[in-house]
C-alpha cells in the first residue's frame, strides 16, 4: 500500500540549492542600492494608485478600513483551514488529515524563518516605517473613519507577516494539488494581502519581496527534503487516536477530513 503523504519522501538536493540560490538571488537584488530603488518606484506607484482611492468616508474606504481590523485576518485562517479540511481545493480527500496536520508544521516551521529575516532587516536598517508614515498624501483609516480600529501604520513593515502565511499557503496547495483549481489559491493570497497595502501599512515590496522569500524557504524545505514528511507521519501517528474519537461524533464525523481510508 502506498503511503500517504503531502511532502518529499526524500531528498532532493538539486531542487533545494536551486531554490534557495533563486531566493537568494530574490532578496538579494533587493538588497542593492539598484534593486532597492526599483522596489520602492513599484511601491510608491502602488501605495499612491490603491491609498489614492481613500480620500473620503464612504463605503469603499469603509470596506478596506473593516479588511485591516484584527478580526478580519481570521476569514482567510478560516479559508485556508477550509481548504485543507475540505477536497474542494484540490487536495485529494485520503490526504485532508496529513494536509492538516502538515500545514500547521509548516506555519511551525515558517515563523523562526520569518523572524530571522525580520531580525536582519532591523539589523540593517530595513525594516522601517510604512509608506503610509513616509510618502504624502496618504489617506489614514484613524483620520478618515476613525470610527473603526483600522491598522494602517507599522514601524516596523518587512517582512511581510501575513504575506509569509498566506504564500506559503497558497505553494502548499499548489505543490499538492497541481491542478487549475489550485491556482484560486495564489489569486487568494494575492488578495488576502491587498488590504495591509491599501491601508499603508506595508508596501508591495514587504510582501512580494520580505513575504515570498520567508515562504520560499520554508516551501523549499517541506518539499524537497523528507523532514515534514517525516514530521507530519509522526504528529499523525500520535493523534490518531484523538482523530477516530472525533470520528465518532455525530455531524463531526461527516466532514470529509474524518473519512479517511484506513
């Protein structure tokens, strides 16, 4: 019987150099006075044509004031989650349990990622203020509709956080699934970090930049080496008992995450 698994079984030593040099290279070109100012004509073009159109209280600018409350990231936790508990993405039905249990390692292994980059952009002075405390006119969610608690500043804005979560998200899904079906989860990323750049409190550059490298990595080493899968086995061994008693559960025991083939 075949094993069942979202990651690598083995190692792939050719795929993870080749896709940590192609991250290196990402950030790297960033890093560079040339790339630096490339990244920033992009941002600054970006910030003043999507911040440009807050001018005034109304219902657009009331809709992305709500996008960048606190609450409103649980919606795309609660789409991502849906998508692994559900075959609705792509992901075939006997793998929704290590699909699970394996994205949540990720995330794991993702956050010391993250925090290394965002640790070395303070280190260097990258990681400053947010185009919103930095370009003029910007258009603040606290003065136009002060109403709702609205984040659009950051002291501190690269990497991006939620670009991190999201694009690694979206390359889980993507590797796992590979069909056209599995696309609507970068198009969903790519939205999910629309509203930290329309409200200003990241720039483009945090998160295509900051956000993709922190994913590539991690990305990299979930499917080009067998330790996530190596992980994930174990975590779900450990938990079965846990999962076949949920399965007992009337109406729980329907969600398709709970029939799986022994």
């Amino acid at each position: 019987m075949n094993t069942i698994t979202v990651f690598n079984t083995r190692w792939n030593i050719k795929a993870l150099i080749i896709s940590h040099v192609v991250a290196f290279i990402w950030i790297g070109f960033f890093l560079t006075d040339t790339g630096f100012a490339f990244w920033r004509s992009i941002d600054q073009n970006i910030f003043f044509t999507l911040n440009g159109t807050l001018s005034e209280d109304n219902s657009w600018t009331r809709f992305w004031a709500w996008s960048n409350v606190r609450i409103f990231d649980m919606i795309p936790l609660l789409i991502m989650l849906a998508s692994i508990t559900f075959p609705g993405m792509g992901i075939k039905r006997d793998r929704l349990q290590q699909a699970f249990i394996g994205f949540i390692l990720l995330l794991v292994l993702m956050f010391p990622i993250r925090e290394s980059v965002y640790e070395y952009a303070r280190a260097i002075g990258l990681s400053g203020n947010s185009p919103s405390l930095v370009l003029e006119p910007s258009f603040k969610f606290s003065k136009i509709v002060p109403d709702i608690p609205a984040k659009d500043s950051a002291g501190h804005s690269f990497p991006g956080d939620h670009a991190a979560v999201v694009l690694t998200w979206a390359g889980f899904i993507l590797l796992n699934a590979r069909s056209a079906l599995s696309i609507s989860a970068l198009l969903l990323a790519l939205l999910f970090m629309l509203p930290r750049i329309v409200g200003g409190a990241h720039w483009a550059s945090d998160n295509l930049v900051g956000g993709a490298f922190s994913a590539m990595l991690t990305l990299s080493w979930a499917f080009c080496t067998p330790l996530m899968h190596y992980f994930t086995s174990g975590v779900h061994k450990l938990l079965r008992p846990l999962i076949d008693l949920f399965g007992k559960i009337p109406w729980l025991n329907q969600l398709p995450i709970l029939k799986q083939p022994r």
